[in-house]
C-alpha cells in the first residue's frame, strides 16, 4: 500500500491550494479528483458566470450607444470555453510537470475516493480499486446547487447553473428562482444582454436582504431599468416544465395568486456540500446541524483529517476556500499559527453596477447595536467615474464612534469597485487607523480616491464640503438607536 504525508480528497481550488502548499513544506501529496480537476471554481460555477457577465455589461454598453444592437449567444459561449479552457489547461500543465520532477512529490488519481479509516483511503476508477494511506487526509469535495425537493430539475427547461452550458441561444423570456447574490448576478447577466425578460422571485421585501438597503435599491434599480419584474413577497407554489415552456404559480402576502408562463427556470438558491458516499461514517467524522463537516479552524473532529472550502460551507467563497486549505496545511506540518478569522472577508458581488465588501455593514451595526459613524460619497463627485461617464454607485465606510474611528465596515457600489476595497481590508485586518491612509498620495483620476475623500471626511478635511453637497456627501451618526445627521465629525 503507497503511503503519503497527505491525501487530498476533491481537485477544487481548496483541494489544488491545500496540495501545492504541502509541496512546500516537501511534503508527499496526493491529490484524488473524481471529475475534472478545477472542479466548479472553472466549470459551471465562479469562472463560467463570471466570464458571462464581463461580456454581458460590454453588450449592456454597446446598447447604451446602439439600442438596436443584438448579441450572439453563441459567441458568448465561446468565450467561456475559451476561459475555461485556458484555465483549466494552466492547471493541468502546472501539475503534469510538476508530476515529472525528478524529485516528485505531488501525485494525482482519477477516480472516486472513500474514506476507510482516519488514514486509509480507497481509489475506484472504471471498476477497479486500490487503497492508499497518509499520515493525514484534507477533505475538500466542495458543493452543487440546491434543489428545492418540488421542482424537477431538466437541466435544459428548468436549469441550475450547472446547465446553463444547455443553453444554444439567449431565451427570450426566463425567471430565476432566489434573490440572494447568486440569484441577483444571474438576473444581472441575462437581463443585461437585453435579449430576455428576466422575472426574479423575491421571497423577501427587498433582494439582497443581508445587504443594506441603500445597496439593494441600486442593484434594483438597475434589473428594472433592464427590463426584469420582481417579485417582492412571493411564494412559489409550483413551478413545472409544460409543452416545452415553463410554468410557475406565486402566491403574495395579500393573497393574491399568479400563474406566469416562461422560457427557461433558472434555479439559484445557493449550493450544499458533498459529503455523501464519501465514507465519513467509516472514520466517524461529524456532521453540523447544516450537513456540513464539523470543524474547529479547518480541524475536524478526527485529529488527523482536515476540511477545506465549500464543504464546511463556512463561508462558500472560493477565496475562503483557498485560504482554508492553505491554512489546514499550515497547522498539518507547519509553525503554530493563528486561527482564521471570517470577520473582514474582502468580496465581490457581479451586479450591475458591482458591489464590493468588507467587514460589517449598517445593518449588522444596527442590529448589534454598535454606536458608529458613517460617511457615504456618491460615485458622481469621483473624477475617474466621471470620466468613464459612470457614476451611478457610491462609497460608504463605517467606523466607531470615537476619536479612534476604527473602521468596521466598508461597502463600495459602481465601476470598478473591487479596486477600492483592498486598502480598507488591510487597515482593519492590521488594525489600523484612517489617518496614513488619508495622507497618501493616491493616483488620479482613480476610483480608490474616493475612499481617500471618504477618509477626509471622517477627518473633517474633505475637499468637497458635506455642507455644500448635502445630497452627494453624507455624514451622520448612529447611536443608542437614533440616527443623527450632522455636516462635521469632528
């Protein structure tokens, strides 16, 4: 029996991250992947969606210029496979040579993986089974889309994003089932190639409930202006494939009922963990009370036997997951480090206009009942946004309410926002305070000045005066449950 340092269940991003930081420490890795290796960081999941919507809003821009223009589906498809394929072949050849060292360390299996015993694990490929061991095992399985049990899932009339690849041509009419960022990128995507109406069902009052609102009414704003319906407090009661078509029947708080004829279902209601037939029960490892593996700090309850990425579900980010694995590795056969931290994770949500994040948001204030102050910078007053003729967005961050205003939050709507978020995440992952960050020389025109004007702001030495923009410049404090306007923080 071939024995190794660690075997890696699942060819992800967590499980490829997690093995190539064991080859660091020179250590003898297998990696087991019973698909295709990337897993759905490149097929039907972040990449495939994302390249869809990097081609959607330049179709949305050419429409602004040219109404009547009028997409070629398949050459957005193309596109994909051509992301994919260039991703996948990087990978591929990463490890193929990486496999051909003279010095080999890293090892790779096709075929299924099932968990024997806290250090043995079994292959199956094309019938056939062989076992090996390691000292230790990363379980990195990932996840697929949730599937409420009602709805039959064709993949072709009625699609998760999994069968998204099915589609030849853009529908003319289609309706996507779950107004959480998944649901709201999808909307944002078809609705923005302008070829297909777009309905969303909107179990909530408002999409995006975990967001603020001011957020939310943007990204609203924005579907609607597109031509998409939303259908704030509905139930779905039924939702069928007839006669090619599909049929969905609503239900609303008032009582009123509504049956809609579509296209195509799109099935966006997040995604669960893969954590059947993969032996678990054989090493006696837990479950949560959500199905996913139980863990402390990507440690499961079997000392030697790690988890990693979407199948803790801990936060479903491919980012997350890489970090994760990187850092069960790390704790595996590395220095004592510390634990992982979920509170100031940077992200990024593909709507229209983007949406970027980090650390807390009004509302989490709000309910926690965190004094905070809060300034907010509306995308119209940013140079470069101008310049693009953007300025539909704005930048808000929040920080205590103190003379050390600490950030604990920031949130940036419109062009290019993922570029404006770093700078923030790092002081309130150091700690820091707003003072160095204010004083830097930024590069103009570009939209991180913005955050720097944000910080001016809180420092009472913002160049435009909030007294004088009091629709474009906001400032004002929460506290003890009452929201005050004021025109100066200091």
């Amino acid at each position: 029996m071939e024995h190794f340092d660690l075997i890696v269940i699942g060819g992800g991003p967590s499980g490829y991250a997690g093995a190539m930081r064991a080859i660091d420490f020179s250590k003898k890795v297998l990696i087991i992947e019973k698909k295709r290796l990337g897993g759905a960081g490149i097929y039907n999941g972040v990449l495939t969606s994302k390249t869809l919507w990097e081609q959607s809003l330049k179709v949305a821009s050419i429409r602004e210029m040219i109404p009547e223009y009028a997409p070629d589906f398949s050459v957005f498809s193309k596109i994909v496979d051509e992301a994919v394929f260039e991703r996948k072949t990087q990978m591929n050849v990463h490890l193929q040579i990486l496999r051909e060292q003279k010095n080999r360390l890293l090892f790779y299996e096709k075929g299924t993986a099932l968990i024997i015993d806290k250090n043995i694990v079994q292959i199956t490929k094309d019938g056939i089974s062989k076992k090996v061991s390691a000292d230790y095992i990363l379980i990195a399985t990932g996840s697929r889309p949730r599937v409420p049990e009602n709805i039959k899932i064709d993949n072709e009339i009625i699609v998760t994003s999994d069968g998204i690849k099915s589609f030849t041509s853009l529908p003319k009419s289609m309706v996507v089932l779950g107004a959480g960022v998944i649901g709201c990128e999808f909307a944002t995507i078809f609705s923005g190639f302008g070829k297909t109406k777009v309905n969303l069902i909107d179990k909530a009052e408002r999409i995006l409930p975990f967001e603020d609102e001011d957020i939310a009414k943007i990204i609203e704003n924005s579907l609607e202006k597109n031509g998409a319906t939303l259908h704030h407090g509905a139930s779905l009661l039924r939702m069928e494939a007839i006669n090619g078509k599909v049929e969905y029947e609503l239900e609303y708080k008032n009582g009123k009922k509504e049956v809609i004829t579509v296209d195509k279902a799109l099935i966006s209601i997040g995604r669960i963990p893969n954590v059947e037939n993969i032996g678990l029960e054989n090493a006696n490892i837990k479950l949560n009370k959500r199905g996913c593996i139980w863990n402390i700090d990507t440690q499961t309850n079997i000392s030697n036997i790690y988890a990693a990425g979407d199948v803790t579900t801990e936060v479903a980010l491919v980012n997350v997951g890489e970090r994760e694995a990187r850092h069960a590795v790390v704790r595996m056969f590395g220095p004592i480090v510390k634990p992982l931290s979920y509170q100031n994770i940077s992200t990024i949500m593909f709507l229209n206009p983007e949406v970027a994040a980090v650390g807390m948001n009004e509302q989490d204030c709000v309910t926690k009942g965190i004094a905070h102050k809060v300034v907010k910078l509306d995308y119209s007053t940013n140079a470069r946004a101008i310049a693009m003729r953007k300025t539909k967005g704005f930048f808000k961050i929040i920080v205590t309410n103190d003379n050390g205003m600490r950030i604990l939050g920031m949130r940036v709507v419109g062009e290019h926002a993922s570029s404006a978020i770093q700078a923030v995440a790092y002081l309130i992952y150091t700690n820091q305070g707003i003072r160095e960050l204010a004083d830097m020389m930024h590069p103009h025109p570009s939209i991180i000045e913005g955050v720097q004007e944000c910080l001016r702001m809180l420092l009472n030495k913002s160049i435009y005066k909030p007294y004088v923009f009091k629709d474009r410049l906001k400032c004002y404090i929460f506290e003890n449950g009452t929201i005050t306007n004021i025109q100066s923080l200091v």
